[in-house]
C-alpha cells in the first residue's frame, strides 16, 4: 500500500524540514497481524510496484523525483564547490604575495574538525566528510603552490 509520509529535508535552500512524501510499503509476507514494511525490502517477499494503489505516485515516479531531487542537490553542491575554489584562489595570490607557505597545518586542522563535528551532527559518517574535504584541500594547497611558482617567475 501506498501512503503519505514523512521525509526529512535539509539543505542552504532548504532548513531542516520535515515534508508529505509517498512512502510505499505492503504487507510483510510473515505478518499476520496486519502491519506493514517497507515494500522495497531486500528479502525479496515483496515489490515495490505491488504496493502502488493508484491514489500516490507510482514507485517509478516516486523514484524518478528522488532523483530529480538528488540532481538539484549536486547542482548546488558543484556550484558551492566552485564558489568555494574562487575565494581559496584569492587565498592563494594572497598567500603568495605576502610569501606564505601554501600549507597552514593549523588551519587545516580547524576545517578537519568543524567539518566532523558537522558531520556527527547532521548523522553523517564523519571520516567520510573527512576525506571528501581532504581531497578539496589537497587540490587548494596545489593550487597555492601553483600560483606561489607562477609569481615567483614573474
């Protein structure tokens, strides 16, 4: 069966909400007492298309919002990123015209453990975070060095 749920959505452009979204579940094939499960469970007794009552979106449609949503998502995301790169690039010519080092340990240490602590608070995994703005990082210091050399032979 097919019914209204609630799905929790969070993001810049989002606050943290919950909102109406079909949930679909059906009857567990071992439940004789009437409840439910989620229809898409992995045990294979029931199917998702089984459960679509006609009065919700199907399944497929339901998946293909969740998708569009996940699109919109990664729009923003490529998009914070970018904009995130233009300011560490104005950190870097700054860095270079005053002769700092590309690398600031210390600040690095700062980001690493707000962004754990974000981590842990929204229910990520935080060595994930970790990694994921490690990598980011790893390309700013590059670029510093980069633009450090370019100035260098200028």
């Amino acid at each position: 069966m097919a019914r209204l749920g609630k799905r929790r959505c969070s993001g810049r452009d989002h606050p943290e909400e919950e909102v109406e979204a079909p949930v679909v579940t059906a009857p567990a094939a071992d439940a004789h007492d009437g409840s439910t499960r989620p229809a898409d469970a992995h045990d294979g007794t029931t199917r998702a298309a089984d459960a679509h009552d006609g009065n919700t979106p199907s399944p497929g449609d339901y998946l293909a919002d969740l998708r569009a949503s996940i699109d919109e998502i990664d729009d923003r995301f490529v998009k914070l990123l970018a904009e995130r790169f233009d300011v560490t690039r104005e950190v870097g010519q700054l860095k270079a015209d005053l002769g700092m080092p590309a690398i600031d340990q210390t600040r690095e240490n700062q980001v690493d453990d707000k962004a754990r602590r974000l981590a842990e608070a929204n229910g990520l995994d935080a060595d994930l975070v970790s990694q994921v703005l490690r990598t980011i990082i790893d390309r700013v210091v590059a670029e510093h060095r980069t633009i450090a050399e370019t100035r260098t032979t200028e």
